[in-house]
C-alpha cells in the first residue's frame, strides 16, 4: 500500500492536520475448521496482507468524522461521542459505534474525537472478513488516541461482542482473533471452546495460497447462517440427552458414531457430522502442516469442502464449481471454500510453478461456466492489526 496516497486522500477530505497516526488491520483467511468456531472446535486461520489502512487525526472535540474511500457515496459520515445510537442510515459506522459501546460498556471513557480516512483491500462481503478487520482497527485507533491499557484479546472478544449486539451478526470468536493476533508467516490453531491457542509456522513449502474470490453476493448468507447455528443447538440438545457435552466438537468421531443414533432427523444429523469431523480434520491438518505434508494438507482441504458442500450444505454453484475447477488442475494439491458460504471466496494450495496456468484455467472455466469474473490472487501472511506510525 502506497501510505503517501492514503495520507494525501486524507487531506483531501479532512484538510491539513497535524498528528496523524497511521493504523493497518488484516482479513483472514481459514485454512480449515468451518463453521465450527460457534460449535467449540478448533479453527486453523491466518492474517493475510490484504487488509484496512487508516489515516487518523485526533480533534480537539467530541466530534468523529469518517470517510471511506471504499464507500465514497457515503461522503463524510460524522456523529458526536455523545451519542452512539443507531441511526436508521447507519451505514458502515455501525462497526465504528458498535466497537465504541463496547469499550464505554468496558469502563473506557472515549475522550477525544477524531478525523479517520479509512481505505481497505480485501473485498467486502467474501468472506475474508473485511467486517472483523474494520473493528480491530477501530478498537486499536481508540486505544492509541485514548492511551488504554488494553490486551489485544480483550479488544478481540470486544470486537465480537460489537458485531454481535450492535451490528446483530451472530459471529463466532474466529475472525476477529485471527485479525487481531495473527503472525507473519503463523497460522493461528485456536481452540473457540477455551480461548486456548498455538501459533503454528505456515511453511507452505514450494506451494501458495490462491484466494479464489466467487464475486457471488453471500444473499440470504446471514439467514441462513442463523438457520445452520440454530440446527447446531438442536442437534447438541438431542445428543446431550445421552452424552455429557456443551458443544458438538466436545465430541471425537468416534464418541459421535457411538451416540449420533439419537439425532432422529437426517438434517440435524448431517450439520453435526460436519462439526465433528471438520473438528477432527483440524487436527489433522495441523499434524500434516507440521510434518510439512502438504499433499495431505490438501486432501484435507477437500474433504472440508465436500462437508461443507453435502452436510452442511453451505456451498452453492459458484463455490462448488471455482473447487472443482481448482480440483481438476495439474499443481492443485487441494482446495475449498473459506469463510461462511453461500458465496465469496475459495481457497486453493497450488505449486507455486503451475500458479500462473491454474489461474488462467480457472478464470477461463469459471467466466465460462457462471457468466461473470472471479478474482484471483495469491495470498500472504502477514501480522495483526497494528500502529503502522
Ligand atoms: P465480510 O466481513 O465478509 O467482508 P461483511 O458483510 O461482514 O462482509 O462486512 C462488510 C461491511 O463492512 C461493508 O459493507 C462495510 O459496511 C464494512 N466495511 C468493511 N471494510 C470497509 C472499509 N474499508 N470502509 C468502510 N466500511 C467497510
Ligand atoms: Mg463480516
């Protein structure tokens, strides 16, 4: 990112300011384990270096003035610290407000307004997070402007809680962790039951990350995320009645073909069998990662794909079909869908010699079969969200 541009796109809008302090918050991908961070599983996210930069100015009031150059219809977007309500056009200040309650709720007094100019890379709404990544960044603007002594997981649970209560997605814990505590070149292996977590080296060896962007809209993606975490409780309730359990991943595969018999509906079954043995697929991912496997490491990627496409049943056509075209390729050793579904992105591990064929391949069936573009791009891990200057 080019941080003259951003600080001359700042002046353009706000005018010449002094103190101007520079922020950057990641996306994220999950390698493996999805739809499993609301079940108590493990979850295998990292940072990448596609994320949201900010240029800030602190003010001398309680004013908070807002420009995004990804949402320039939105002009400037200004409210005062005395009044967090919802407004009926929100807009994207509702991650802004919400992260702000949450502090206030904490006990942190916001005492200074701020001027922010804030510019993102990741594509919004594919699933890479750009929601989480706005918040940690948010949260990391007012702990600098407001010198708070506040852990990063702190601001990670924080940024959760803002998108649950105030924006009112029921999120799981794993995309604001992976953007708040990812690691340059570390995958983050996290357990959502406990908050326990390992950084793991990403050695990918002679192969890459190819973010594989659908550019289908995730339509109904939040309904029918809530339908899917409500299946998840039913399921839980049934086979709690025989098994001493507070989530589905307390469950082994083994444990789960033991007692499943309870679970008297098919679909019930099927979302459960997905958070079962997605959870048991992170760990063998993770063992693969470490042995430096990486041919099982993708056979791994794809069987999440095929349980996220079958059980759970959160793909759809334009998933489904960037896999499989990825699948047929010479130089693919794997690839699934990242994120909540129905849309957005896919994940692929390709031989970093066969990138440039795969790419073309899949951009040629993917325009050819669906009738519109994807976007393709390699992926780098990179750090969490941080003061840049
Ligand atoms: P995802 O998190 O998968 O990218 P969401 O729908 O959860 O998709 O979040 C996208 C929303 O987050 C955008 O519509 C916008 O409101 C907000 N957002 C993300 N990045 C930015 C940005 N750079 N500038 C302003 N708002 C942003
Ligand atoms: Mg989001």
């Amino acid at each position: 990112m080019n941080i003259e541009k951003l600080k001359s796109a700042f002046t353009k809008v706000f005018g010449v300011k002094e103190n101007i302090q520079l922020f950057f918050s990641p996306g994220r991908v999950n390698l493996i384990g999805e739809h499993i961070d609301y079940n108590g599983g493990c979850v295998f996210p990292s940072a990448i270096t596609y994320g949201t930069y900010a240029v800030v100015s602190p003010r001398e009031d309680r004013l908070v003035r807002l420009y995004s150059g990804n949402f320039e219809e939105c002009g400037v977007i200004e409210f005062n610290l005395s009044d967090l309500s919802h407004t009926e056009d929100e807009h994207w200040s509702v991650y802004v407000k919400g992260v702000m309650e949450q502090f206030e709720k904490m006990g942190f007094e916001i005492k200074t307004g701020f001027d922010a100019y804030v510019y993102g890379t990741i594509p919004n709404g594919s699933g890479l997070s750009s929601s989480a990544s706005l918040e940690l960044l948010v949260s990391q603007i007012l702990k600098e402007l407001n010198g708070y002594e506040i852990t990063m997981i702190d601001m990670v649970k924080l940024s959760q809680r803002a998108e649950n209560d105030y924006v009112g997605v029921n999120c799981g814990i794993m995309d604001q962790f992976a953007i708040g505590m990812g690691k340059k070149d570390y995958a983050i292996k996290l357990n959502t039951n406990d908050l326990s977590y390992e950084y793991a080296e990403a050695d990918l060896g002679d192969n890459s990350i190819l973010i594989m962007n659908t550019n289908k809209k995730r339509e109904l993606a939040d309904s029918k995320y809530n339908e899917r975490r409500g299946e998840c409780d039913e399921a839980l309730a049934l086979l709690q009645t025989v098994a001493d359990i507070n989530y589905l991943c307390d469950l082994s595969e083994e444990e789960f073909n033991r007692v499943s018999n309870v679970i008297n509906k098919d679909v019930l079954y099927r979302r459960a069998k997905h958070a079962v043995t997605e959870n048991e697929r992170v760990k063998l991912a993770t063992h693969a990662l470490a042995a430096k496997d990486l041919k099982r490491f993708g056979q791994l990627l794809n069987q999440s794909h095929k349980s996220l496409r079958d059980d759970y049943e959160v793909t759809g056509k334009e998933l489904d079909t960037i896999v499989e075209l990825a699948w047929a390729q010479e130089g693919v050793l794997g690839a699934r869908m990242t994120g909540a579904g129905f849309g957005g992105c896919a994940i692929a591990l390709v031989q970093n010699d066969a990138l440039e064929t795969v790419k073309e391949a899949i951009a040629k069936g993917y325009k050819e079969k669906i009738g519109y573009d994807a976007q393709l791009y390699v992926a780098t891990i990179g750090d969490g969200t941080k003061t840049i200057a």
